[in-house]
C-alpha cells in the first residue's frame, strides 16, 4: 500500500480541504516540493517513522505528540488543521482533518469498499443481532467469504473473529480492515455504522451498497457523545444518503422522515415490520422461535415463505426480517436465507441457561432503553407467574442517559435489582449505580448493590427460585472490563452462569 504526495494534494484540492502547505517556514498553496511516495500513514505517534505521513487528530492530541515524533523518530511529514512550529520537511494544513484522514485512507488502502459488497447497519439497537444474522446467510450463499465489523467482535478472513475496540472503527483503521479483507478474498462485508461514526466522520466519503436504518430511540446522549437526540438522530440518518439502496423499519419513530429523505436523495428503498403494512411483513406462527413472511409489492426479491430461528423474543424477529431483505438484495437465494437463519448463532444474545434449582437465566448485551425494555417485557411475558431478577451497571464515560432510562425499565419491569459495574472507565462505579438507583421510581423494587460484577451474578442467581427468571444485561459474553483506559479480563456473563449453574 502506498500513496504519492502528488495523490495526496489532488485529493485535498479536489474535497476543498487544503488551506496551505509549510515548507522551510514559508507558506504555499501549491505543494512545494518534489513529489514522494508513503508506504506508511498513521494517527499515532508511537508508530511513526521518518518516512511516515502523520495525521494529527483527535479532542485529546498535544503538540507534544508531534514534537515527540520528530525529535525522536525523524519525522519529515505532517497533516493537521494547525500549523506547528516543528523542524520538518512538509507539513500540510487542512480545514478538516478528519475528513482528509478519511479520503487519504481509502486512496492509501487502494479503494477496498469497490471491491467488496458493502452492507451498513444502523439503529439504536438491533445492529449486532443483525449482522450476525447476515453473514449467517450469506455465509451459506458466498461459501464463507463474508467479513463483518460488529460492536462485539470483528472477522477479515470470514472464520476468525478478535474483540472490536470500536463498533465503528477510525477510517484509517477501517480503510486498513477492508483492505485485509480483500486479500483474504471476503466478497462481502457486513458493519454497524454507529452515530459516532458520523459525528466525527470515520465513515465520511464511504458509500454503502445496501443500508438499513432499524429503529431509533435516545441513547448516546451526553457531554463527550451528542450533545441532544436531534444531533444522534441526525448523525443516523446520514446513512440513508450514503447508501446505494436502503431498507427501512416502517414502525420506527419519523418513518416519514426516513422515507422523504431517501425519496430525496433518489434512494430505491424498502420497508419491513412486524406490526403495520409495510413492503414485508414476519407474521407470528405457533411457534414462538418460527415466522412466516409475507411481502406486499412486486420486488425483484421474492423472500415470502417460513423461517425459524435461535433466539427468542419478537424484537429479533424484527432483527432477522431485516437480514433476509438485506441478503436478498445482495444476491442470496431463498434456500440461503432459510438455512442461514436456521443456524444463525449471536454470542451473548438471548443466551438460555438453567440454573441449578431450575431458574431461567438470560444473558444478553441488552443495553440501552429500548433493547432492555423488550428484553424484560419478553421474559415478562413469556414466564407471567415468575419473579424476574435483573443484574445491570452501566458504562462510565458514556451513555450517561442510559442509567435514568435503566431506572424506569427497572421500576417498571423488575422485581429485584443488583447494580453493579459494567465498564465504568474513568468513572467510579458506585457514583454510576447510586445514579442508575435514583431513577428507580418503585418502592416495591427490591435494590441489591454488589459492585463486583461476578459476585453479583452468583448472588442474583442464588436468591431466585425454580422457575424464576434472572436477566443479565449489558456484557454477554465480553471477556474484558473497561476501568481507567485498561481491559482488564473478565469471564464474561455467560460463562460466570454457566459455571456457577453447573457447580
């Protein structure tokens, strides 16, 4: 991989972003010197070389970073939205530097997303559920040639899968991603596209073939994420433009919003739902792991017929319609789509276990409002006569309007809560659970705090009964905390109840 100076400035000047180069303390705007070719871009100075291009971006970056780079690693070449006072050959002064990071990327990474069909989820909840649900089935149509990006974990080569540290990745790591992915011969890549990754452009420039827009409800909302739901909702919206084609949830809130804008854009879409007409339709059957679809116009896809899948609860029947309109579109055939889902496995997603003294236990990453809602409506619904027991935290440094939307789930739903840590960063776990109980609005909720997380899992788990239900919520089967910057191991939701059940 590599890309030439000369390359560099033709994609600056044609985006409008260049504002100046510096060369030898003198300013120009046509670039001043000969033309050079990088084989090696970054955004961290800790892996710069002298002959490396170096983006300086981010809240966080210090002109000590830049300083560092050049003094001890020979550094020749910077790109930034400031000009700095450093002893280099070049540095290039953009408007915007994370857009020219993202358009540099792609170019470097040789335009990888050209030669992989491209598949975008985006929505509150439901992005994960989904994708896995995708390259299930279009693992069965491709043979195993489907890359995925997900909140939970990431594949290049189809079969192997390491932690995500984002669920959207920067665009340099993104571009780098895809670019491994083609090489490993992947024909499609399946990614959720998180607001996030437009609020601060890691997506910016990439168009996807097909995009689904699944649901929207306020999350992320807070002082280092969206500062309202205006910008979140907005910032998921900005899918719809740039995808090809896009597949549309009828029921989610501002339907006719989502509609006009793709209507505008000159989008070819679709809808689905599992409540009111819509393009296609999940009925339910007897049945509570099958379904029946049916369809209401004459597409050039025909997914009418009957399907079943693992994972229990209306919602990810939501989740699984609109996978199969997606491998439609992306050429799966019906027997695909059948067997695909039928063997569709999500880790940590409505995951059964029965405890020792036959309680039912559910582990799942259920994670903001409304994913959490649904989740102990389900175990409500389908277990009516017994006590439901929830064990949740929420992250720090992030999501902070999560911990008043858990206390109205709670106050609505449960009849026993442990609060404890999930994630909390920089952030101190009990403050985030005293937070989380102060919106708990119903006296009748029995409150358990237990910080450490495993403790509170086997306590929760020991105080139900045969019959009765424990939800854990939030980690699945995540085998790290996040506390102050470190991942520090953890067995993970799953595998605490497995092994405590089984003991």
């Amino acid at each position: 991989m590599a890309i030439t100076l000369k390359k560099i400035e033709s994609i600056l000047f044609e985006a409008g972003l260049i504002k100046e180069y510096i060369h030898n303390n003198h300013w120009h705007f046509k670039l001043p010197v000969a033309d050079y070719e990088f084989k090696h871009i970054t955004y961290d100075s800790r892996q710069v070389t002298s002959d490396s291009l170096f983006f300086c971006k981010g809240l966080s970056f210090k002109e000590d970073y830049l300083k560092r780079a050049v003094a001890e690693n020979d550094l020749n070449f910077y790109i930034s939205e400031t000009p700095y006072n450093v002893d280099v050959h070049l540095g290039i002064i953009v408007t915007d530097i994370r857009e020219a990071l993202a358009l540099i990327s792609m170019a470097f990474y040789d335009y990888p997303q050209e030669k992989l069909t491209l598949i975008g989820y985006t929505g509150t909840k439901g992005k994960t559920t989904a994708a896995y649900f995708t390259k299930a089935i279009l693992d069965e149509a491709t043979n195993h040639k489907v890359a995925m990006l997900s909140t939970m974990n990431t594949t290049l080569d189809g079969k192997n899968y390491f932690k995500s540290s984002l669920t959207t990745p920067e665009s340099l790591d993104l571009y780098r991603m895809m670019a491994e992915a083609v090489t490993n011969g992947m024909t499609h890549l399946v990614m959720e596209v998180s607001s996030q990754a437009y609020k601060v452009k890691r997506v910016f420039g990439l168009v996807f073939d097909i995009g689904v827009f699944m649901n929207i409800s306020p999350d992320h909302i807070g002082p280092i994420e969206h500062p309202t739901f205006d910008d979140y909702y907005y910032c998921k919206r900005q899918l719809i433009k740039q995808s090809k084609q896009v597949v549309i949830y009828q029921d989610t809130q501002d339907v006719d919003l989502l509609i006009e804008m793709a209507n505008a854009y000159n989008k070819p879409y679709v809808t689905y739902s599992g409540k009111s007409d819509a393009d296609f339709v999940w009925l339910p059957t007897s049945d509570s792991l099958t379904f029946k679809v049916t369809q209401v116009i004459d597409s050039h896809i025909t997914i009418a017929g009957d399907y079943s899948l693992q994972l229990r609860g209306d919602f990810n029947k939501d989740n699984a319609l609109a996978s199969l309109i997606v491998c439609a579109l992306a050429g799966a055939s019906v027997d695909d789509l059948v067997r695909g889902l039928e063997i569709a496995k999500v880790p940590g997603r409505m995951e059964h276990i029965l405890g020792k003294r036959g309680q039912h236990i559910f582990v799942d990453y259920a994670h903001n409002y409304d994913s959490l809602k649904n989740l102990m409506s389900f175990a409500k619904n389908e277990y009516p006569q017994a006590r439901l027991t929830l064990v949740i935290g929420s992250p720090g440094n992030k999501g902070v309007s999560r911990r008043k939307d858990f206390g109205k789930v709670i106050s609505e739903f449960a009849d026993t809560v442990f609060l404890t840590s999930d994630d909390p960063q920089f952030e101190d776990p009990n403050q985030i659970i005293l937070e989380i109980a102060e919106a708990i609005d119903n006296q009748q909720v029995e409150q358990i705090v237990i910080a450490d997380r495993e403790q509170a899992i086997k306590a929760a788990i020991d105080q139900a009964n045969k019959g009765d239900v424990v939800i854990l919520a939030g980690k699945g089967q995540d085998l790290f905390q996040k506390v102050n910057g470190v991942d520090v191991p953890y067995a993970g939701d799953y595998q605490i109840a497995t092994d405590y059940s089984n003991s």
